[in-house]
C-alpha cells in the first residue's frame, strides 16, 4: 500500500515511489516502551546538562489553542 491510498500525490523523483516500501524487509520498527527506565534514559541528557530546552513562551492551557497559533 502505497501514499496514493492515503490521498497523496507522489511527485515522481524515481521509479516506484508511490508504492515503495516504507522499511526495508528485515529491518525491525522500533517498539515503543513506555515504561520508567525507558523515560530516565531520554531525561538523562537533559538532567547532565547536555540537553537545554529553550521557551520562547509559556502559556495558560486555557491558551494552549494560542500557543499553537503562535508557532
């Protein structure tokens, strides 16, 4: 099942774009883990200081719809 069946309209850059193969046979998807280890390992960058989050604003959720305007 290709793009098409979504409704898109491939542009052609090559041959078989429009019903290629999203993953390569044999490649494993990665699984999602929702589980707390999984959620320390993604927060450790950014509680050693590697990773910095910058806010250009912080809303209300009553204005979240504003936020997304915003962006």
């Amino acid at each position: 099942m290709g793009f098409t069946s979504y409704g898109a309209v491939p542009v052609r850059y090559g041959e078989g774009l429009a019903d290629g193969t999203a993953v390569a046979p044999g490649i494993p998807l990665p699984v999602p883990d929702p589980s707390a280890a999984r959620l320390r390992e993604l927060a450790d960058p950014y509680d050693r200081g590697v990773l910095r989050v910058h806010l250009r604003a912080v809303r209300p959720l009553a204005r979240a719809a504003d936020a997304h305007r915003a962006a």
